[in-house]
C-alpha cells in the first residue's frame, strides 16, 4: 500500500510537515547567541533540544526500518542543527511516503518521537520569547502545509499577529 493509500501515514506525512513549518518558524533569524541561552541552571539550551529533535527524527527513521537505535547527539551549531532538523524529517518523510511495510505502528511512531519532537519545537519558540527575540504569533490552521513539504523553505504565513 502506497503512502497515499494510508491514511495513517497520510497524516503523519502531513504532521511532519507541520512540524517543519512549526521549526522552521521557531528558527529563523534567531539571534546568534540565542542557540547558547538558558532559561534557568537546569534547562536545555535551545542548541541542545534542537540536537534532540534530530536524535528523535533519527530514531524514528530506525523505528520504521525496524533498526530501533537510539543516540545522544551533541549540539550542534545552530545553521547546522536546524540542518539536521530537516535532513532527518526528510529522510522520515522519505520512509512513510515509499511503499515498503512500517516496521513499528504509525500510532506508536506519533506518540513518540514525533510527539515529542512536536513538544520541543514549541520549547525552543517559548524560549526564543524568554531570550528577547520573539517569534510572531499566528494562525496555524490557515497556514499553507503539505505533506512532502519538510525543508527550511517553507511558505509564508497567512496572518501573523503580535
């Protein structure tokens, strides 16, 4: 069965992209210092969460091979990160848009990494607010998001608010 055909997997595709448009939002034009602050002694930075979310694309990529692993990645530079971001939603994408079985269930590959890497993404905007470099509010549902459509190019929002 074809990717299309699924409709579990059409709504992961999809939840992927939302989480790309989410990140990528949440990522540009973060201040340079912004990758290294720390909202208290015992928090990420948001370069640390950032190297999480691309250990849980990894895993999530081993989990539909059927090769669970998991690793704890060292942050990375920003630009480089938010690279890594995508490089791992589009290898995951890659996996539940071709026709090869899922090794691990679409329900358990969203309550997992693909949940928590939803969470994280939402942490690293409230931290962009915390370190006094806002991103703008906006209307999700409204946005332009596509299944398939997981770089950092994404399309701009239909209405931003303060």
């Amino acid at each position: 069965m074809s990717s299309t055909d699924d409709p579990e997997r059409r709504l992961l595709r999809h939840t992927l992209a939302t989480l790309a448009y989410r990140g990528a939002r949440a990522a540009r034009g973060a201040p340079p210092e912004f990758a290294t602050f720390r909202a208290g002694p015992s928090t990420r930075t948001p370069a640390e969460i950032l190297s999480h979310v691309g250990d849980l694309l990894d895993w999530a990529v081993s989990l539909c091979q059927g090769k669970e692993a998991w690793r704890d990645s060292p942050p990375l530079p920003w630009t480089e990160g938010v690279a890594r971001f995508h490089d791992g939603l589009a290898r995951l994408d890659a996996a539940l848009a071709g026709g090869a079985p899922l090794a691990c269930p679409a329900g358990r590959l969203f309550q997992g990494p693909i949940a928590d890497a939803l969470t994280h993404v939402g942490q690293i905007s409230m931290l962009r607010r915390m370190a006094g470099a806002p991103v703008k509010g906006e209307n999700f549902q409204r946005a332009d998001i596509a299944a398939g459509r997981v770089g950092p190019d994404q399309t701009p929002p239909k209405r931003e608010f303060d």
